[in-house]
C-alpha cells in the first residue's frame, strides 16, 4: 500500500487515521489485457487506481468502429467516472490495453467516507478537478493541435506507448487513420535522416 499513501499524500500530509480508512476500502487485483472495467449500457460500481499498466476508454461510432477518447498510464485514478457520480449506465467502455495492476474501490462506500473525512472529501475534489483539466486539454489538443503535433505530444507525454500498444490504438486516440500515423511518422523520420 506505500503506493497509495505516496499517491494520496502527494500534495499534503494526510493523517494516519484518513490513509487507513482509504487503504480500507480498497483491493489489489493484476488483470490481463483486455480485461473489462466498464462496459456502455452498464452501470458501473468500482473506481480504479491504476499501478502498472495502460487503460482506455472509448466508444462506438455510427460505423461501429472504436473511437479511443482516453489513455491511462500508472499512477493516476480511471473508470467510467460520471456513470459513478450519475448512478447511471456508462456510455463508455474502459479496458486494459496491456496486462494491468490495480487497486479497486466501492465508489458508494468512498462517497460516504467524503462524508465523514474532510480530507477524504478534499482528495475527491483532488480527483474531480484532475480529471476536468485532463478533459479540457484533451479537447483543446484535439481542437488545436494539427496530428504531427498531437503524435508529438503523445510520444512526450507518453514516452513507452509505442511499445506498449499497437499503433492503429494510438492512432485512434491521435483521431487519425493508421495510415495518415504512418506517414506522419515517415516524415518525421526522413526530417531526421536529413539533418
């Protein structure tokens, strides 16, 4: 559990009796790739803290293909959030794209423990506020950056993806075909070999 107490003390000192009553709620589980953690048209329970391991979210458009809208390295909470907060079905799915370790979480007993805990509460807002950020600067990155960049920007933000998952995945998260991710990698490399 020392990576959680990192995790969750990372911005502040949390009291002994708030990271035991954190710890408690949660379960170490190692999937394998392509396990399910949410699926669309189900009503998730469990959030998730992801140690090792790579998760997207993503979902089925018009055609049926998969358009992947996040990816989660270690390090950092994922799940079908607004379907917790909602107690609704999710319109999402999430799954590990490589063998993953996780620590699992009831997200009812965790809201009841915000209730209880000030600084539980606090992390939670922690979250929330990550998670929105995360969002606007996908959207921005999407809206802004032509696919040259966002490829960039996945590489620097991301440094080991490319070995980690295959490039039609990446390229659906850049929202490029393989194709277009293969030339733009081609030109990347030729501005290399001329310099």
């Amino acid at each position: 559990m020392e990576f959680i107490i990192d995790l969750i003390s990372e911005n502040n000192k949390l009291p002994v009796k708030t990271i035991n009553s954190f710890n408690n709620l949660l379960s170490f589980q190692n999937v394998k790739k392509k396990h399910v953690l949410a699926k669309a048209g189900e009503t998730p329970t469990e959030f998730y803290i992801l140690k090792k391991g790579v998760v997207r979210s993503y979902f089925l458009d018009k055609k049926g293909r998969e358009v992947i809208q996040s990816l989660t390295v270690g390090g950092t909470s994922t799940g079908a959030f607004s379907s917790l907060i909602l107690d609704k079905p999710s319109r999402i799915f999430y799954d590990c794209l490589t063998d993953c370790e996780f620590y699992v979480g009831d997200f009812k007993e965790f809201k009841k423990l915000t209730k209880k805990d000030i600084n539980i509460s606090l992390l939670y807002t922690k979250v929330l506020e990550d998670a929105y950020i995360k969002k606007e600067k996908r959207i921005f990155e999407l809206s802004m950056l032509d696919a040259t960049d966002r490829y960039l920007k996945i590489r620097k933000d991301l440094p080991n993806i490319e070995k980690q998952i295959p490039q039609y995945q990446i390229a659906s998260f850049l929202n490029i075909t393989p194709v277009q991710l293969s030339r733009i990698r081609k030109d990347l490399l030729m501005k290399r070999v001329r310099k």
